[in-house]
C-alpha cells in the first residue's frame, strides 16, 4: 500500500536551510512540506554554528522565528586575533558600522521547529529511505517509507536541503554538474561548557601548537575548539587533556583567567571546501551544506544557507503569483557568485591561522606578515571585517 501526498515544494531536509525555506514559503503563503531522515532530537542534538550575519538575522525576522534570537543573542561588534603573545581587536562597528549575533544554531534550529509545528505546516521525520525521482520533468516525486507504509509525496519543485551527504545532489545525472573541493589535512576538536565565556568576544588564535577558538552561546555556555590532526579520535580527549592544551595556545594571563568545568558536548569536525555547480537541475534546488561546504573558520556555513534560502523563497513566490520563472533560471548563477565569495574567505582564514605541517618555517613567517598587516592597515582589516559581518545580497 502507497499512501500519496501533493503539495508546491518538496524540501528534503530539516536542518537550519530547510526550515528556514519552509517558513519564508509558508508566510508567502506557498504550500511545502519538510521531511528529514533523522529525528527532531537528533536534529537539535547537533551543535555547530554560533556566528549570525545580519542577512541571516533578516531572514529569521522574515521567518517570524527571531523573538528569543533578538532576546537573547549577543550583538558582537568585532573579534581578536591572538598571536605572538598579544590580542589584537578588529573594530566591526568602526571598520563597517555594522556586527553579527552570537546565537547557536540548535537555538535557531528549535525556534524554527516551534514556529513550524504552531503554523501547522507539515513536516515529516524519521523518513526511510528518501528518494527522489522525476525533477528533470514538470512532475517531480519524493518516496520514502514511515512506519513501515511507503509514501509518496508529489511536487511542483524539490528542495534539496540535506546537507552534504544528502541523498538530492547524490542523485544528479554524472554529467551534470561539477564539483570543486578542497579537503585540510586537519580537524577541529569542539568542546562545549557550562562555563562563562574566556573574553566578551571571539578569539581567534594562531599559535605554533595550532589554531584554538574562543566562543560563546551565552554568557553562561562557552564553545571551544583546537585544531587537531584527522586522525585523532574524541575518546582520545579527557576535559582535563583539551584544558591544557587550550591553555597552552592563549596567552598566559588569559589562560590564567579561563574557567574550565566539566564538557557537555565534544566532537571532531573535518575541514572542507567544497562547491558543487550547477545549484539546479531542471526542478531541484539544492541550498545551503548540500551545495557548499566551508570550513567553519569563517563562520560562514550557515549564514551561506540563509542567502541561498532568501533567493530561494523569492524566486519561488515570484513563480507561484505570476507564474514567473525569471528568478529561478538565475538561482544558481546568482547564489554561487556570494558562495565562491565565501569560499575565498573561509580558504583565506583558514590559511590565516591554522598550522600546515607542509608550510614549514617560511609558512609560519609569511602568516605572521600577514597577521600583523592586518593589525597595522586599516585596508586589511577593512577587507577581513566586511566579508565577515557578511557581504549584501544582490537585489
Ligand atoms: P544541515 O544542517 O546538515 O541539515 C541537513 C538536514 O538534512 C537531513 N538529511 C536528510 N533528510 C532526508 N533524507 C536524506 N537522505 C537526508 N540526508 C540528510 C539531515 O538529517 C539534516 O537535518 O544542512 P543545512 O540546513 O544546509 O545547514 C548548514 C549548516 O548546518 C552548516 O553550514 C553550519 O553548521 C556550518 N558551521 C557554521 N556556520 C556558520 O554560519 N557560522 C558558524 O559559526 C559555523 N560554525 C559550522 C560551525 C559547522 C561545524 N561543523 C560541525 C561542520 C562549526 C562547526 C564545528
Ligand atoms: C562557534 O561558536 O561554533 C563558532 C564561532 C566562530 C567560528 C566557528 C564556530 O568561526
């Protein structure tokens, strides 16, 4: 027995791109469904972005999800860049009159959810088995199974909003697109506490035993990470063994100054680039991780998914009240020329801080040169806080 559904759009995926879609569809009043493989719990168990451009708060504000984000997220008008043993402050708010929002993705991620389920849009999780079939047809489909029933679900578009092992650019046509990728030859080690936050802003960290992160999501709960090498394991990483080596990474009287307690979350994360092109084959999308990877120097994965998910949902409800597709023809042309943007910068910051066993002492040297550049000319600091506040999006 098949149990069959209809709806506009299909979007495949319940992270923070498709829920973010899901609501801007739902205010324009275009009808959608969201289906994930994963549970709501699973989902809001993952702990990953922290860092909000403006453009990624307008969204939320559009989404009508922003309350507790206005309430509780922390407005940061720049952040520190830690090496040879100073701290130095790039000015967000003098350099380019503007800032970005501490506030964590599985906040952003809840909040979404809520205001989803209390509009009474549908969404699905738990799906087996999500295929999807026909996009490159005016009738596209998505199958899966639930508890036990298989389902299908027909559209006018699908929305491939599954991050990057998702099943919606796995199932493009070889021929069709191209991929570009770029994988480091290492990780981040991410630890969260219950402890209040190093400094009142972000620290970054170029140090000569590697990279180290300072962040928040309150001033309460602190988030960390070290970089680490691919191969090491979390298991290999008591509390006690990441307090010390982050300490050994700051500056002594910050390290002096740093409350440590017991991890409630810790996990490694690899280091990628990647940039799949096309964005569209015939009536699928893809948006946000399932389309581009960033390493997370940057802080610019999510914030790259709400602007794919901006024009996304416009060109969407131009097609759906004028039956103009105009938009959507130049979806992918228009979301890559602010991915590739983002690409460079996240490869650049990346570059910037981390250690490259290959680079050798004269890779060392040359990131110094540029680090104190950046701290000397107002020009490079210019260029490192306008691309990190977010560059505009295009009309
Ligand atoms: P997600 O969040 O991966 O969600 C995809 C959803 O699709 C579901 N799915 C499927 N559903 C149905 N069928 C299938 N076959 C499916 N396969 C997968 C999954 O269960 C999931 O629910 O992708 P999305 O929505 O595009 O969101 C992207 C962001 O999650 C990501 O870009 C950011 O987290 C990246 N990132 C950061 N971005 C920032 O803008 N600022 C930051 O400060 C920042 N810090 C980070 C980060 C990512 C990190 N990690 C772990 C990679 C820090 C870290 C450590
Ligand atoms: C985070 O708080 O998780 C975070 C902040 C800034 C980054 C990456 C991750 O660049």
């Amino acid at each position: 027995m098949t149990d069959r559904l209809t709806t506009a759009v299909a979007i495949i995926g319940s992270g923070p791109s498709g829920l973010m879609l899901g609501q801007l569809l739902h205010r324009a009043g275009v009808d959608a469904v969201v289906i994930d493989n994963k549970s709501r719990e699973h989902i809001l168990g993952r702990i990953r972005a922290g860092v909000l451009e403006t453009v990624t708060v307008d969204v939320l504000d559009d989404a009508g999800a922003s309350e507790r984000l206005h309430e509780q997220g922390l407005v940061h008008r720049g952040i520190n860049l830690a090496f040879d043993g100073g701290l130095h402050r790039i000015d967000f708010e003098a350099l380019t009159g503007r800032h970005v929002v501490v506030y964590g993705q599985t906040e952003l991620t809840r909040d979404l959810m809520e205001v989803r389920s209390a509009s009474g849009a549908a969404s699905v999780y738990d799906a087996q088995d999500v295929r999807i079939e026909g996009f490159e047809s005016a009738h596209p489909v998505v199958r899966y199974r639930k508890d036990g029933t298989e389902q299908e679900l027909r559209s006018d578009f699908i929305a491939g909003c599954d991050g990057f092992h998702g099943v919606c650019r796995q199932s493009l046509p070889s021929q069709s697109y191209k991929t570009y990728e770029r994988i480091y030859p290492f990780g981040w080690l991410g630890l969260l506490s219950d402890t209040p936050p190093a400094a009142d802003e972000l620290i970054y960290v170029n140090h000569e035993r590697g990279f180290a992160l300072c962040s928040m999501r309150s001033h309460a709960r602190s988030r960390y990470y070290l970089q680490c090498t691919q191969h090491e394991r979390v298991e290999e990483w008591p509390d006690d063994r990441f307090w010390a080596e982050l300490k050994r990474r700051l500056d002594p009287q910050l390290g002096e100054r740093l409350m440590t307690g017991p991890s409630i979350e810790k996990s490694i994360a690899p280091l990628r680039s990647f940039v799949v092109e096309p964005m569209q084959f015939g009536r699928l999308f893809l948006a946000g991780d399932a389309a581009h990877i960033v390493p997370p120097t940057g802080a610019k994965g999510l914030n790259l998914a709400a602007s794919d998910v901006r024009y996304l949902s416009r060109a969407l409800t131009q097609f759906y009240r004028n039956g103009d597709s105009h938009e959507l023809d130049r979806y992918s042309e228009r979301c890559l020329r602010r991915v590739w943007l983002a690409e460079r910068f996240s490869w650049w910051m990346t570059s910037l801080l981390h250690r490259f066993a290959d680079a050798g002492d004269f890779g060392a040297r040359i990131q110094r040169a540029e680090l104190e550049y950046l701290v000397r000319s107002r020009a490079a600091a210019v260029a490192l806080a306008e691309s990190y506040v977010g560059l505009p999006l295009e009309d």
